[in-house]
C-alpha cells in the first residue's frame, strides 16, 4: 500500500517549533508517548480499496488528538 508523503510541517510542528521556544506540552507528550507502539497497534487497521492513497496512519491519529486537545473543528484542523 502506498501512503501520501507529507512534504509541508504539520500543525503540530507549528506549534513545537514557533518562536524557536515550542509547545512544552507537546514536547513532554512526544516524550513520554512511546509512537512505534502506537504505529504498530494502528497497522492493524484495514487497508483502503479504492480512492486516493491514504495519508500515513499515525500523522492521522496524531492530528486526530490534537483536533481533541485544542478543541479544533475539521476546518480549522485541515
């Protein structure tokens, strides 16, 4: 299976890298969250059959989490 690449930084890296301070929550959190672990549970997922390739499953899962955190409408998490 194929997976888009992910060329441009993430709302995520916005945050860690804005004003060269970054987010210290997202930081302790990308410490803490072991994401192989967590990549390797969301492997087992179905594959899509049809349509665009699919965008990697643990950029989804942590966009899906910060749309959580931040209260984030589709819209605004796109």
């Amino acid at each position: 299976m194929t997976y888009r690449r992910v060329g441009q930084p993430s709302f995520a890296d916005a945050l860690v890298s804005r004003r060269g301070k970054g987010n210290p929550a997202l930081k302790r959190i990308g410490e803490l969250v072991d994401w192989a672990a967590v990549e390797l549970v969301l492997r087992g997922l179905p594959e899509p059959e049809r349509g665009a390739p699919p965008y990697p499953r643990l950029v989804m899962f942590k966009a899906l989490l910060l749309q959580q955190w931040y209260g984030l409408s589709d819209p605004e998490l796109e």
